[in-house]
C-alpha cells in the first residue's frame, strides 16, 4: 500500500471485509456492525497496526474475536427507526446472496461452525490459530469442522437430488 493512512486502508479494503463479514454473521446489518467494530478497533492502534506484515489480518482477526465474544454473551439489541446511514454495496456479495441454495446451506449452520469452516478454508489458518481465534480447544476445531462439512455436503447432495 503506497499510503499508509487508515483512511486509505478502509476505503481499499472494506469491500473485502464486508464479504469476509457477511460469511460470518449472514446477516447484513450484523456484517456492517462486525466491520464497523473492527474497523474502529483498528483505527484506534493504527499506528502500530501498519507497521506489521498483515493490517487487514489484524482486522480480520479482531472480527473473529468479536464475533467469539458475542457467542458468549447475551444479545442486547437496541431497534431504532431507521439507520443512521445506508449500507456498502457489493457486486461480488450480491451474487452470492442471489443463489439461494449457497445462501440458505451456509446460513444453516451454526454461527461457530460456520466461522471455523471460513477460517479454515478462506482464511487457510491452521487449526491451533483458529482454536486460539475463538477461545475453544483445538479438538473443538476439528470436530466442528468436520460436522460442518459432513453438514455442507449432506446439504449439497439433497439440492443435487431436488433440482437436477
């Protein structure tokens, strides 16, 4: 990145965030939440942040570890009238939320499921990093990643069967 400002940063990145968000909330207004938190987290240690190899794994990771802190604690949701200001467009996302068969097998699993399968096989991170991520033990990791995608594939297998 030729600029190091975090402004850039956001601006450059949120796209990918926001989709990284949506995989692991499946929700809209709770990926925009995630992003927000995270991105503020980040823009408070800034400084420090662009000095590693990897600001926007820093970012990412702060969103597993939100997402791992809200499993633990009740929700305590505040409805407002309308929101303060309107969401992030994304093409690529759009697609994906289209194909209603992805959309509803992936929606399917369980909030911690779902995050140790993205982080295994989008954010490729090993099975000890993903355990640390989410405060759970490593053996935690395995078996909820090989029910997710005994689940995945039952789900694919059955949306085989129906439409084809």
């Amino acid at each position: 990145m030729d600029d190091p400002t975090f402004e850039r940063f956001a601006a450059q990145r949120l796209p990918a965030l926001y989709r990284y968000a949506m995989v692991l909330t499946q929700n809209r207004h709770d990926a925009e939440d995630l992003v927000q938190e995270a991105l503020t987290r980040a823009g408070l240690r800034w400084n420090a942040i662009r000095r590693k190899d990897d600001p926007e794994g820093y970012v990412r990771t702060a969103m597993v570890r939100i997402m791992a802190n809200r499993w633990r604690r009740p929700k305590r949701e505040v409805s407002v009238s309308a929101p303060p200001e309107p969401g992030a467009e994304d093409m690529g996302l759009e697609r994906l939320l289209d194909d209603d068969g992805i959309r509803s097998i992936i929606a399917g699993l369980p909030p911690r499921m779902r995050a140790v399968l993205v982080l295994r096989y989008v954010e490729e991170r090993s099975d000890e990093e993903i355990a640390r991520l989410l405060g759970c033990s490593r053996g935690t990791v395995k078996s909820q990643a090989s029910r997710g995608l005994a689940r995945l594939r039952e789900a694919v297998k059955t949306e085989e069967i129906e439409h084809g």
